[in-house]
C-alpha cells in the first residue's frame, strides 16, 4: 500500500487530532486501490459519505471542519470524482431549469453560515502551518550559522504578513523557532542604558575624548551612539547632574559661558 495526499501538502505535517489515522488537513489515498483513508477508523473507502454517516454518526460537513479539510473537498477517490463530475456535467446541459434551482438554494445555505474559517488543507497547501515556518525559519539560520533578519526571511519566501498573521510579530515567530531575536539600532542602545547606568557616562566620556569637546544637546538628538535626555534624566534627574558626576565646570548658556552649580 502507497499512501498519498489526494491534494498538495507540503512537509512536516500534524498528525490528525483524537488519535486518528493520518495527518491532519490531508486527505490521504491509495495509489493501488484508489481509496481514501477515513480519519476515525484508519479503513479505505472509494466514498465516505454513507460510512460516515452509518458508523461514526456525523456528516461529511462536520468531519472536514473536525480534520481540517476544505469544505469543497470531495471525500471520495480521484476516479469516483471524475466519474461523478461528468455525470453531473451532462444533466446539467440536459436540465438547465433544475440546475438553476439547485445553485439558488446552494447559495441560500451559504448565506446562512457565517464566520471564517482557514482550513488546515489550504495551511498545508501554501506551507504556512505554524510548525511548517518554524522548520524554514529554523533551516534559515542553520544555513546563516546565526538568527535571521526579517529581510532574510522575506528572500528566502518567508513572507512577513504570514508571520504577523500566524505568530503576531516577528519577535514571536523567533521566539517559538527557538532562536534569539537580532536587536540593532535604537531597540540595542535603548535596552543596554535600561540596564547599565554606567554605560551612559561611560559613552559621553568616549565622545568627549574622541571629539575633543563635550556633546551639544543637538549631538544627543542626532548621534546613535549617546544616550537621550529623557534617559539621562531617568538615571541621573537631570542633565546638569551628569556633568557634576563627570567634573564639567561650565556649560555654553544663550548669554555665554555659564557655571555648573
């Protein structure tokens, strides 16, 4: 017996919930028999609808919601489908009133039903079950030898909004994937001052001895590389405070030199 999914799957696959047979949102069939596999009960059949119905109690609607399976998908083999659709083909040319009856009160129904629902079928179909891009997100940075970019994801067809969809943010998606997140920029500087005082004076110093001179309030607004009012004032309670701790004598006042009390 060779097992395979009736419709496009892509790897790993979740096995089907309760402990049933097979994987979940896939539909699997028999090459050699051309059978489907019941999802309960593990048997073979070429139409389920009658087995669900007298054996397990449910219908075709529940069971696909159950499994995750596309309402539309037909649970029967690939030849009793085709078989099934050309019949219906031809008595839709020789009845074309009943057929029109028949779609409106199709139509009726699926008014009634509200809520959407993304079928685990259509998940797997894509590759954007939640464990099928942490694999790829975990591959990504094997190959990377270190934790993606959003950007490296995105080349590598990881796409953002699937992320934001599935996981909330990128941080999360990371985050479940096992891996640290890459902290740059603004985000690195703003936590390493919540957690190191010191570091703030430690970074003024540096500027000083590197430019010769003590940084003007435009150099806190432009450079990445000192610490914002707002931080110093949070640690120290107040810019002049700072330059006591770091012995500054005079500071440049709009009427010029002005002392440091």
């Amino acid at each position: 017996m060779k097992a395979i999914p009736l419709y496009e799957a892509k790897e790993p696959l979740a096995p089907a919930i309760d402990n049933g047979y097979g994987y979940q949102g896939v539909l699997l069939l028999d090459a050699k028999t051309d059978k489907v596999q019941c999802h309960i009960c593990g048997d073979w059949f070429s139409v389920m609808g009658s087995h669900l119905k007298n054996k397990h109690k449910t219908n075709a609607r529940k069971y696909k919601i159950k499994y995750g399976l596309r309402i539309r998908t037909a649970l029967c083999s690939e030849k009793f489908r085709v078989t099934t659709a050309k019949r219906q083909k031809k008595f839709a040319q020789e009845n074309p009133g009943e057929m029109k009856r028949r779609s409106i009160e199709a139509r009726s129904r699926c008014k009634k039903k509200t809520g959407y629902r993304r079928s685990m079928e259509t998940i797997n179909k894509h590759g954007v079950c939640p464990e099928q891009l942490l694999l790829k997100i975990r591959k990504l940075a094997q190959k990377l030898k270190r934790t993606p970019t959003c950007r490296e994801l995105q080349a590598n067809k990881i796409s953002p909004p699937v992320l934001y969809f599935t996981f909330g943010n990128y941080r999360n998606a990371i985050q479940q994937a096992g891996l640290t997140p890459r902290m740059t920029g603004d985000r690195l500087k703003e936590l390493s001052y919540q957690t190191n005082p010191d570091l703030c004076l430690k970074l003024i110093q540096d500027f000083r001895k590197r430019n010769k001179r003590w940084p003007l309030p435009s150099d806190f607004r432009r450079t990445q590389l000192l610490p914002s009012y707002p931080t110093l004032s949070k640690y120290f309670g107040s810019v002049r405070n700072v330059w006591k701790i770091l012995g500054r004598k005079t500071i440049n006042g709009r009427w010029g030199q002005v002392a440091i009390k």
